[in-house]
C-alpha cells in the first residue's frame, strides 16, 4: 500500500475491498467500479474497433453486489455510480437500498458498428442511500444526465462535467467524497474544485500515478477548511 496526501485529498494505492473497511465512515461515495465481463469485452471506440481497450480486471455479479452493500454502510449519505446496467438489475434482488436508477445520455457515444441493431448511447447510474432521511441539492431534477464522452488518458475515464454535477448535487461543501475505484481521478479534480475532501484508492500503480499527477495539478478552493467565524 502506498499512501499521497496532496492538499484535501487522500490517495491510496491499494485494493479497494482490502482498504475500504479501515478508513471508517465518509459522507459520500461517488465511482465509476469495473463493469461485468461481457461489457468489457464487448467495448469499443471509434479509435479502436478491433478489440476492447479495457485492459482491467472486471467486476462479477458477487463482488459487485458485496461492493454495493458495503459502501451503503459506510457511507452517511449518497453512493452513486455509474454501471452495467445488467449489475444494476441485480440491487434490489440483493437487497441493497435503491433509491433510483439513472442514466447517462452520451450524445456523441460510438454507434452499433456492426450495424445490425441499435447502439447502446448509455450507462445505467446506480443511486443508493441507507434507510432514513435523504437530501440532495438537485430539487426535482430527473436522474437523466446528458453529457458527451470525453476520451483520456484512462480507457474509461468519464468527463469532468458530469462529476462536477454529481459532486454538486449529492454533497456539500467540506464533506468527505470516496472514490474507492479512483482510475484517473476525476472525481478528485471535481472534489478539489468544488471544496469537498477526497479519498481515492486504485490498485493499478499507472492509474494511480496518472490521478496523482492530475489531481496536483487542479486548482483547490482556497480556505475552505479554515474554521469559520460566528
């Protein structure tokens, strides 16, 4: 295990089921886990139509599901994240409290390139609580979000501007977000820019020095933390 402190922000290069259970309760947890074998192997980018480019380990239905239960215990308020839709039929047959299941619209998402059925345009968004009150900052805004996909550095790094709307609708300032499946870290560039502590942990030791280097270079609210005056 190896451990970054870069402002508000904590990572930690390390398995996500092995880390999670020391770090205690956080307010939030907003990631983008790995999708089920079939997805991965089925992906494709305009760039690249031979072969899926996701070159890390997937999630089966079991770990999935154990992941889900764990992070609703551990966090206060809100996990949301997006997954495979197949994943997110899977929750309230295992009991995990559901609150919604959302979608992201991906105008520009690659086409059906063999051309025999319709494209996907999707991903299911998984949004879940604990039993008790709930409050977001979203009002009666619907769990559509339409977002165009932006390629990276990661095979499946999401937009900055979908997490900044996540991390602003589901958290408040000075809450603590975890990202237990960090890949590029851009749930880290949103918390920083938005004035939430962040936690990230990846496994993966060349994701992990990518979301390093991104997340020290985004700018941070600036005395956000500092004790306030009555």
């Amino acid at each position: 295990m190896r451990k970054e402190q870069i402002g508000s922000a904590t990572l930690y290069l390390a398995d996500a089921f092995e880390i999670m259970p020391t770090l205690g309760e956080v307010d939030s947890i907003i990631t983008d886990p790995p999708y089920n074998a079939k997805t991965h192997n089925g992906a494709r980018s305009a760039k690249s139509l031979a072969a899926s480019q996701i070159d890390f380990d997937s999630l089966t239905e079991a770990q999935f599901t154990e992941f889900c239960g764990n992070a609703v215990a551990q966090a206060k308020r809100w996990v949301v994240m997006s997954c495979a839709w197949q994943h997110a039929a899977l929750l309230e047959k295992a009991g995990v409290p559901l609150v919604r299941l959302g979608i992201w619209h991906k105008p520009n998402s690659a086409p059906q390139f063999t051309g025999d059925r319709p494209g996907m345009g999707w991903e299911a968004i998984a949004i879940l609580h604990r039993e008790g009150r709930k409050h977001w900052n979203g009002g009666g805004h619907h769990a559509v979000w339409v977002c165009n996909v932006e390629h990276g550095e990661h095979p499946t790094q999401k937009p900055l501007k979908l997490l900044l709307d996540w991390v602003t609708k589901f958290t408040d300032k000075g809450e603590t977000v975890l990202d237990p499946f960090m890949g590029s870290g851009t749930t880290g560039l949103a918390c920083m820019r938005l004035g939430r502590k962040f936690i990230g942990i990846e496994k993966r030791p060349d994701y992990f020095a990518l979301a390093c280097r991104r997340i020290a270079e985004a700018p941070e609210q600036a005395n956000l933390f500092a004790p306030t005056e009555n």
